[in-house]
C-alpha cells in the first residue's frame, strides 16, 4: 500500500488514489512497468499484522511512503518487487521487525538473500535496507511493561549465536552485530506490538516517524 502507481501486464495498479489500501505483490516481477511514486521511503514490516496496524491507522495518509510486508520471511517475488522498486525509484528503505531472533533472520534475508537462494544473490539481495527497529535497547528507551519481554528459549540463543557467526555480520553490519550480542545479553524477546503498549497508535503516531525523521536506524 502506499503512493505507488504501476501495471503489470497491461492492467493498472492506482494505490495512489488509496494510498492505505492494500495489493497483492504481483507473481510476474518481470511484467511490472510503469513505475511511478511520489513517495519520500519504503518501509519494509515483518508481519501482517503491523500491515494492518499501519492500514487502520491510515499511516500511508499521513506519511507519503510506500509498505511492503512478506509476511514473516518474504518469497521471492517480494523480495524481486522490492528490488524493482528501489533500482527504479532510488527511495530509502527501512525494515520493521520483532525484535527476536526470527525478526532479525528475516531482515538479513532481505539485505543478504537466503542461502537456499545464493544462485540468485544479484536480483534478491537488498544492501541499501537500513534496520529501523524494533532494537533490544528499545525496550528500556520506551519503558515497555515486563509483561511484554518473554525469556529468550534455549533454541533462540542457539539462532543468535549460528548468527553472530556469520562472516557478513562483522564485516558488514557491525551494529546489526552489536544489537544481536545486547539481545543475548538481556536474555529478553518482544514483539513489534509491544510499542503499542502505551496507546494503539503509538507505533504510527510517534515511534516510526521519530525514528525516521531523527535517522535512529542502523
């Protein structure tokens, strides 16, 4: 959804006229044409549900961008549409996940691809995504209730320490790195619906536009 017009195949995609409505991803990447946008970023989130957040609240209305979900780790034709989107309109990209071992799996899918997919890296891989949040150091910067912090399992630290092995988390996102190491040491998980805590529309009223406005994004 978001202020993003296109055609695939002939017919016509206007999210423009509603920008909070949301389409499917289209199948046939390769038969996308006519790109046009007169939005300022895309934002990238994990989970349909946030989507949905984000629609309710008529966040695509109040912000000119453009949101993408794949809905916990993204096929392979969003992640070629969102490549599209950034080769054509050389928009920032921003990405939205739990802060989890599972959210931040998914983000290192979208900058690095997938190694099930590494024949494919060029068209997949997205270098320019920058991580937006959810960070561990999130939940003490706005004093999220304890209820919303779950321990970290003992196969969520075996995910964090496969993934702080890996050669590009050091060489390439040393502060995605850093971030990964504070939520082992916490031993503590939350959901990006954690932010809503203090009101519904928390998430889109405050936390997303001072992240971007204040560049707190890694």
């Amino acid at each position: 959804m978001g202020w993003l017009r296109f055609a695939v195949a002939g017919r016509k995609f206007d999210c423009i006229n509603c920008p909070n409505t949301a389409h499917h991803i289209p199948i046939h990447v390769e038969d996308v044409e006519d790109i046009i946008s007169v939005a300022e970023y895309i934002l990238v989130v994990e989970k349909e549900s946030v989507f949905q957040r984000l629609a309710n609240d008529h966040f695509c209305r109040k912000n000119r961008c453009i949101i993408i979900t794949g809905r916990g780790y993204p096929d392979v034709p969003t992640r070629r549409f969102l490549r599209l989107l950034v080769e054509k309109l050389r928009l920032p990209v921003y990405c939205l996940v739990d802060c989890d071992p599972y959210g931040i799996d998914i983000l290192t899918t979208f900058r690095f691809g997938s190694m099930q997919m590494a024949y494919d890296a060029k068209s997949l891989r997205l270098p320019e995504i920058r991580w937006l949040g959810a960070f561990p150091s999130d939940s003490e910067k706005y004093q999220l209730p304890q209820q919303c912090l779950l321990p970290l399992t003992a196969e969520d630290k075996q995910r964090v320490g496969g993934m702080l092995r890996r050669c590009y988390m050091e060489r390439e996102v040393p502060y995605w790195r850093s971030e990964l190491q504070l939520l082992l040491d916490r031993g503590v998980k939350f959901e990006i619906e954690a932010l809503s805590a203090h009101s519904l529309s928390f998430l889109s009223d405050y936390y997303l536009p001072s992240k971007i406005l204040n560049r707190g994004y890694i």
